[in-house]
C-alpha cells in the first residue's frame, strides 16, 4: 500500500482507499518525474548521504540527488 502524504487542499482530492491508489497529482514523466513500482522499507543510502551532507536545500534539488535509486 502507498500513501501521498501531501493531503488534500483545494482542488486535490486524495483520499484513501483500500481497492486502489488515489494520489494527490500524477507523475510528470515530461519532467524527468518517476513512480518507482516498489516500497522501499528504509530510505536508499544515496539519498540519506546528500541529505547528511548538503546544507543548501536548492543546490541539493538541482545538483546532488541521486538520479536513479
């Protein structure tokens, strides 16, 4: 089961479901956006690093997350 955490606000309408997933927005594949089919049980080594590591939270989003897990 996943869930989007970003919740309901006008115009979003995520509620929860058992018989299916209902997100908040769909993925923008145009914008490089990925829904990886898995759930992973603790967050990726990668990720953890540049969030340990970069103090400018831009500079990270534009040059340091991990491109592919």
């Amino acid at each position: 089961m996943r869930l989007d955490a970003r919740g309901n606000k006008k115009g979003v309408n995520a509620q929860f479901s058992l018989s299916g997933e209902q997100r908040a927005f769909s993925v923008n594949k145009a914008l490089g956006e990925k829904d990886y089919p898995m759930i992973y049980v603790a967050p990726h080594p990668k990720t953890v690093a540049v969030l340990q590591e970069q103090t400018d939270t831009l500079v990270m989003y534009k040059r340091h997350l991990p491109t592919c897990l």
